[in-house]
C-alpha cells in the first residue's frame, strides 16, 4: 500500500514539530536576543506547530491503517495552506503596507511616519530648518536673484 509514503510524512512533520517547538522554546533561553521581538511571529509559530502536530497525527493514524487518520491529514493540510498567505501577511508584512483606512488613525500613521523620518533626520538627511525636503536639495524652486541684481537668464 501506501505505508512508505506515510512513513515520510511521519517523519517529515515530526521533524517539523520539532524545528517549531524549539523556536517556541528559544524565547526561555539566552538566545532570546537573537530572535525577533515582534509577538506575531511567536503566535505563528505556535499556530504551524499546532498544524504541524496535527498532521502528525494524521500521518501516524494513516500508517496505522486507522480511515480518520487521512481525513485528519487532508482537512489539516487544506486549512493550513487556506490559512498560510493571511497569516505570513499578518505576521511578516502588515507593518511594511500600512495605510490609512476606516480601519487605522490617522495619528497613528502619523507616528509611524515620524518614527521612519526620525531615522533619516538623525543621519542627517534632513536639514532641521527645512524638513520638507532632503539636505542640499534645492527641489523645483528655481533660485531667487538679490534685489536690485540683474535678472537672471533663463
């Protein structure tokens, strides 16, 4: 039968539950520095673990020859790859596309505008008289002869 290809997916989703529990885990070490803050991506990685246990699961019931055992499998995995664009959007990407809508403030977007400026002043990119426009950028304003000068050509 089929035994060999259960086998690999035993084996293949136990190596994944645990790759997912030590991530889960490495927070409680001292290699916590070393892994990202953001509590999205510890609540990701607990929600491809529990998939990942289930599809373990239904890989072991499968092999065992139990009939629930590849419904268990297909639902999981069908879920899974159902739920897995929104949840890498909302983990990874939702912070680098923010936009202002019905949903979000505006003095949030505000905030984080000057959180990302803040960066761009503090090198020095941005004169602190002139945050409109880069340092040493003269921009489309067409420059302004002295007051009594000749006019300028052009």
């Amino acid at each position: 039968g089929h035994g060999a290809t259960w086998a690999f997916w035993l084996a293949h989703y136990a190596a994944m539950v645990l790759f997912y529990t030590v991530v889960i885990l490495l927070p409680h070490t001292s290699l916590r520095d070393w892994l990202p803050a953001r509590p999205s991506f510890y609540l990701y990685a607990r929600g491809m673990c529990a998939a990942k246990v289930l599809l373990l699961l239904g890989a072991a019931l499968a092999l065992a020859g139990a009939g629930g055992g590849v419904c268990l499998f297909g639902v999981t995995l069908t879920v899974q790859w159902a739920l897995y664009a929104p949840a890498l959007y909302a983990t990874f990407l939702a912070d680098f596309f923010f936009d202002s809508g019905p949903f979000f403030s505006s003095d949030v977007k505000f905030e984080r505008e000057e959180e990302f400026y803040s960066h761009l002043k503090d090198a020095g990119y941005y004169n602190e008289e002139e945050e409109d426009r880069p340092a040493g950028s003269e921009g489309d304003v067409p420059p302004q002869a002295e007051p009594g000068a000749a006019p300028l050509p052009g």
